[in-house]
C-alpha cells in the first residue's frame, strides 16, 4: 500500500493495518530491483524503447528505482512515468475511489515496449484498468508486467513478466511494499 494510499484511504471499520512478519527487507527490496532491471534488459536486448511505467500509487517510486537500476547498468537513463488507472477500473463501486493521481508519461508510447510497474500484483483487476488506460497514450509494440509481489488470487488471466517475490497469502492477509522493505499482516 502506498503512502498516499495510507494518508487518505478510510479505516475500514474493524481497525488499521497491523503488521504479523517482515518478508523482505530493503536490502532484499534492492536487490530485487537489482535482478528485476537485469531481467527487462536481458528480456528487452538492451534498453532501447524500453519505457517505465509506474501504477499510481505503490509503483512509481519501484518505477524510478527500476530506472536508477538500469541507467547504473546501461550507463543511459530510460523514460519513467506515471499512470493513473482508478477510472478504468471495473469495481469502483466495491472499493473506495481516491482522488485522481497524476499521470505522466513523458514520452510517446506508440511502437515502445512499456513495462508497468505496481507494489503488489493481487486480482489483477488494477493491471486490467492500467491497460486499458495505457491505450490512450499509444499503442506500445509490448506491454510487459513487473510487480514487488505477486500475491495469487487472479480474478483475471494475468501473468507477471518480472517480479521481486512470489508470497501466497490468503485473501483475509494485506501486503505492504514500503521503503523499508515488505510487511505481511492483517487488518486489527
């Protein structure tokens, strides 16, 4: 969950998150971004047309880490960004709507391979909006998926391309991606 997230999401009625078990810590994190970036070079032959997108919230700073990641391998800085996909969800009645986040994406997608980045893949249903919302800005060649953590649980066929850790949980669990690493917990 992201710190924006945290600040305006609305305490669900039973309590607060409470963390049970640190599952990875930063430096864990680090060297995760560390291989994912190796990854998407080795996948992607290299940089070229390689653009990063972060989903709003928990994914643009692990966006902007993946960028430092590969510039500090490939010695050249590729394109982040970020994307808001709240109004191309298709459950904004079962969960609360946060005010709109920014997008930026600051170069043209059309014919790039475009990774998206998020914190935590669960449903699938925000990668489903990123997608769709994605399409508006081009029509990238490739869209490839890098996630923190992969939950399980999909109520959609998607299938991370690159990801920091793979942690079942059961669906009454929350995960939380935060600078100092990720906490599995539930809500108190």
């Amino acid at each position: 969950m992201a710190d924006r997230e945290r600040r305006l999401r609305v305490p669900p009625p039973s309590g607060v998150f409470r963390a049970r078990t640190r599952v990875m810590t930063a430096d864990d994190v680090d060297r995760a971004i560390r291989r994912m970036a190796h990854e998407i070079l080795e996948r992607n032959q290299g940089a070229d047309d390689v653009v990063l997108v972060g989903l709003q919230t928990g994914g643009v700073d692990l966006a902007r880490r993946l960028g430092d990641a590969i510039a500090a391998i490939e010695g050249r800085r590729v394109p982040v960004g970020s994307l808001d996909a709240t109004l191309h969800r298709d459950d904004l009645d079962l969960r609360p709507t946060l005010p709109g986040a920014v997008t930026d994406i600051p170069v043209d997608v059309t014919g790039r391979v475009v990774v998206l980045v998020d914190d935590v893949l669960y449903t699938g249903r925000t990668v489903r909006a990123a997608l769709d919302a994605l399409h508006t800005y081009g029509r990238p060649r490739a869209v490839q998926l890098a996630v923190m953590v992969d939950r399980g649980h999909r109520e959609l066929p998607i299938r991370p391309d690159f990801v920091g850790k793979n942690l079942p949980t059961r669906r009454d669990e929350m995960v939380d991606v935060h600078p100092d690493g990720v906490d599995l917990g539930d809500i108190a």
